[in-house]
C-alpha cells in the first residue's frame, strides 16, 4: 500500500472520522470527502436565528461506551447530565416518577404497590443489574440472542412492567416499540445505564464530531464533496464534480444504503440495510419548560401516543436555548405519513393532556424527520460484519454493527488498526 497518497474516508460521521483520528494519531495522510456542509453524519446541531440549539433528533451520550471514553475528551465536551430515571404516563392517564430505575430499582419503585410493576419485577431489575454489572461489554454482545420482548418474558418480568417501563425506555432508545431488537444488546445497553451517565455536549451534541475533526490536520476534512463512485478496488475515488483520487485505500463510511451504492450489492449483502425511522418536532416557551425542575426524560406508555418520548434539553443545558425560554423536544418512532403542520397539531392535544394548558402557548421551532436514524438489529445478526471487502476497500458503521455511536466508533477505530496492519 502506498503511503505517499492518503487513506480516503467517505463520510465525516463519526465512524469515519474514529478511522481518521486513528490513523492521523500513527502518521498516515487521511483525506476525509462528505457530501453534507459540517461533519457528524447523524450527529448534527442546527442553530436557529433566534439562538436555538436544536440536536437533529434526539440523542444522549452514554459516558460509559468503551469507545466514547477511549475518544473524548469529555472535560472539554462540558457534559451535561440527564437524571438517572423517567417519568412515565401511564396507559391510564397517570404519571409516575422514578429516580435511578435501573441503578437503584428497589429504591425507584418505592410503593410495594407502584403502578410500574410488582415486587417481583423490582427485584428482577435488581437481580440482572447484579448479573450484569463486571461482565465485559463484548461479552454481552457476542452471547446468542432471542428478542429483548422474549428475553424479559424468559427472565420472568410481567406484562404490566413490560408495557408501563421496558416498551417506553427500551423502545425509545431502540426506536421499536414492539422490542424486537436482539436481547444481547438489550444486555449491553442496560449494563451501560447502570454504570454510566446519560448526558450531552453543553453546546449540543455536535460537539462530538467537531472535537475528533478539530484534531485532524488542515485540509484533510472536504465538505460539500459528494462521491460518485469508488473504482479500481478501492485505490480510485471519483467525485460527483467529475474529479478522480488517487488512493491508498479507501473507507467507506456512509450509512448503509449509501455504501451500497458506492460498494455495490457484492460488497453490501451481507449487511443489513433496514434502519429505523423517527421524528423529532421542537417547541419553545415563553418561559422555563413544564419539568417540573427534574432533568428526566419524560416517557409515555400509552400504546397509541405519537408523543413517545419529551425532554427538556434546556433543563438540562441552558445553553440550548435564549435566556428565559424553555426548549421541548418530542419523538415519534417510526413511519408515518403525517406532514409537519399535521403532526404538530396531532401532538398538541396529547402534550396537552400531559402537561396542561400551557401547551396552547408553545410555538413550533423545527421538525427532523430522520429516515436512517438507527440500523434494525434482530436476533441471529452477527455483532459485526466484515470490515474489509477488498485488498484497498473497507467499511465502518454502526450498520455494520449495532445501533449505537459505541458501534460506530468502534468499527471506526477497527478499519484503522486494519489499514496500520498492512
């Protein structure tokens, strides 16, 4: 392999900029192309005119991902904390706060007779967060899987528990209301709510990307550079300009339906394509968000909801919004058909219901639409697929993986010691 011409990495997201600060760190010439205007792929942060920080969805770091703590410098991020816990209506109406479910759960589920579940449920979360707590993440992860609905069947939870806790917080963070994401990664995320923080970048979570590329040399980050095609095995890039790189090696590190077109079916089949979607629609208030001074996620186990999870960013980082305005961000999972206007004015009454009359006074900032937001990952996927898929050709991605920005900068960093092995 050449070392005059740089390694190319297609896509300034978070797996392709792991493999440049990887390879940068042992002395190898990256060239970073992205199609879109500012690096993170997924991980974006807009800027309104009236100096909101909106996140493109919503996201949180999980401080203890292997990955993330080997990446960041999370002095510098200024991490802000979400509280360990939710508060979660429940399918009749009523709203229940739990502090530290997974971390304290007899303590959580004060009431013998909590609406969430029995005692027998507490003591099962107890049970599985001892089981759990110094077994290794790649441990978990490699174990054979059935789906998570299966496994907390198995594992003796009731219905009632089921829908009132694991459907709203693990769906939420699976974007699958229905649990039918492999049990081995309901595993490893839930080892990871109880050894770590959920919490984000003061400034937004852009400020991930933005940290890994500010340590790239100049010039090495293209942007508003999209690629037509990846030729000669992988040692040829041509831009959609017409312009053709030459080089070393190339990394393709797109979301999945990307690669498969740069890549072609051969190098694409043996990856699941099939993603997840989810909306994200933002409100503002005239003065500080109904949170009641919790900076929890607030869940909704009402099957039939399009409000599925709310947060207060602000709440949680006054930086997010103007002094004296409050900042909501409200999921909906999956596909729908609603327009913007239509899904606004369907959300208002169930936020109302939830959080009063105030709701009549928030305006509607921004709605994301995030058609790749997370890969699907069921049961008998392998862990990881292939990372190289020829003598100059490689991928990375959590798509190549499991959903999560521990996948995807892993298979990153992965692509890179590959390349310094040749």
């Amino acid at each position: 392999m050449s070392q005059q011409q740089p390694i190319i990495i297609i896509g300034a997201g978070m797996a392709g900029l792991a493999c440049a600060n990887w390879l940068h760190r042992a002395g190898r010439p990256v060239l970073v192309l992205d199609a879109a205007d500012a690096v993170g792929g997924r991980v974006r942060t807009d800027i309104t005119p009236e100096g909101f920080r909106l996140d493109r969805g919503f996201q949180i770091l999980l401080t203890d991902y292997p990955e993330a703590r080997r990446m960041f410098d999370y002095g510098a991020l200024d991490l802000k904390k979400y509280q360990s816990g939710a508060v979660v209506q429940l399918p009749d109406g009523r709203e229940t706060t739990l502090e530290n479910p997974l971390q304290q759960p007899l303590a959580a589920f004060s009431a013998l007779a909590s609406p969430i579940g029995t005692l027998k449920d507490k003591l099962l979360i107890a049970r599985l967060a001892t089981e759990l707590q110094g077994q290794a993440p790649e441990t978990l992860l490699a174990q054979p899987a059935e789906t998570t609905l299966a496994y907390l069947r198995r594992y003796g939870w009731s219905e009632q528990i089921i829908t009132n806790f694991f459907r709203p917080f693990f769906g939420g963070v699976y974007l699958d209301r229905e649990l039918s994401t492999a049990s081995n990664f309901f595993q490893f995320v839930f080892q990871q709510f109880i050894k770590g923080d959920a919490a984000v970048p003061a400034l937004g979570m852009q400020q991930l990307p933005e940290q890994i590329a500010a340590r790239l040399p100049a010039g090495s980050i293209r942007l508003n550079t999209p690629v037509a095609a990846v030729l000669d095995a992988g040692r040829t890039v041509r831009l959609a300009s017409g312009e053709t790189l030459a080089a070393a090696a190339t990394v393709v590190a797109t979301d999945g339906p990307a690669a498969a077109r740069l890549l072609g079916a051969e190098a694409a089949t043996t990856a699941n394509l099939a993603a997840r979607p989810t909306t994200c629609t933002y409100f503002a208030t005239p003065g500080a968000a109904p949170s009641h001074g919790h900076k929890l996620l607030h869940l909704n186990a009402q099957p039939e909801a399009f409000a599925h999870n709310v947060a207060f960013p602000a709440e949680v980082s006054a930086a997010v919004a103007p002094a004296g305005q409050g900042l909501i961000s409200v999921s909906t999972h999956g596909a729908h058909s609603l327009t913007d206007d239509a899904l606004t004015e369907r959300l208002r009454p169930e936020l109302a219901a939830w959080f009063g009359p105030a709701v009549a006074q928030w305006w509607h900032l921004r709605t994301y639409r995030i058609a790749q937001a997370l890969p699907v990952y069921g049961p008998g996927q392998p862990v990881q697929q292939p990372l190289q898929v020829g003598d100059a050709l490689f991928r990375c991605g959590d798509w190549v993986a499991y959903p999560s920005l521990n996948a995807a900068l892993g298979t990153g960093r992965q692509v890179a010691e590959l390349l310094l092995g040749k």
